[in-house]
C-alpha cells in the first residue's frame, strides 16, 4: 500500500514477469474505484489516471449542499446528454467497472462514483452499489499525488 486507504492511496501488486505492469486499487476516503483483478500498464494506466484527477474540469455549480446521491444523478443525466462530459473520468480497464465523476470547486477536487452493473470483480462485487464520494483539496491532492508518483517509480 502507498498512502492511506482512508486519505488517498494506491494497492499495487507488479506484475511478475513484466516491470511496467501490475494490477493497482485507487482508494479515496476507504473506498476504491478501481478494481485489483485487471493487469494493467502502471505508467499509462495508473498514472495517467491519478493525473486526470488532478487535472479535472473546474464546475460552477455548488453541490456543497446536495447528497452524493443528488450529485452523481445530476452527473449522470447530464452525461446522457453529453454536457457533463468533461466531468466523466474515463481511466482505463481497472476502472471500466465504475461511472466516475471528477470536478473541481473552489480549490477542490470532487470525485463521486458507483459500481456499474454486469461486473463480477470479487472486490466490486464486495463494495456493493452505492454512490461514493470523496473531496481533498488541489493542493493537498498534489502533494500525496507527487508522493505517490515517487514511490511507484521506485517499482517501476
């Protein structure tokens, strides 16, 4: 494990016959939105994901007062239709098992997410259905992101 499962962490696991590969759980707040059971490519995959994060749309709109119900509903209806597509984080393989949401607001970084239906993960399968969410600032995100960064190319 690098970082906190409870903060912001990664559970990485190298592949044994390929350096670059491995199988990787994101985790915010205690919860994950990736599955460990799908090989990927750590620096396109993982990394890129964990950049996209911190790099996600700035929303005018203040759900500070909404239920992480409400938030990703919202999210999601407006996907249908295409408008909230800058919002939707596309990851990779590890992660095709959860619609994921990602903005920011007022130096924070929100991210909510639900399992998707049809995923046999044993791991998914164990989070269960809910809607899950999560918020650190810009600033603190970068330092655990560039912590975390360091630590995975020590592996790599």
């Amino acid at each position: 494990m690098i970082g906190n499962k409870n903060e912001f962490g990664v559970e990485l696991v190298l592949s044994p016959n390929h350096k670059n590969r491995g199988f990787a759980r994101v985790w915010f707040g205690g919860k994950f939105l990736s599955t460990i059971y799908d090989e990927i490519y750590i620096k396109s995959y993982l990394l890129n994901l964990l950049d996209d994060i911190y790099k996600c749309e700035i929303l005018d709109k203040d759900f500070k007062s909404f239920s992480e119900k409400h938030v990703f509903n919202t999210m999601n209806k407006y996907n249908e239709h295409c408008d909230s597509i800058n919002y939707l984080l596309r990851g990779s393989t590890f992660t095709d098992c959860f619609v994921i949401f990602c903005f920011k607001t007022r130096g924070v970084i929100h991210l909510v997410w639900k399992k998707r239906e049809n995923y046999n993960f044993p791991d998914v399968i164990e989070q269960g259905d809910q809607i899950f969410s999560y918020k650190i600032t810009e600033e603190k995100y970068f330092l655990l992101l560039t912590k975390l960064k360091f630590e995975i190319c020590k592996f790599i």
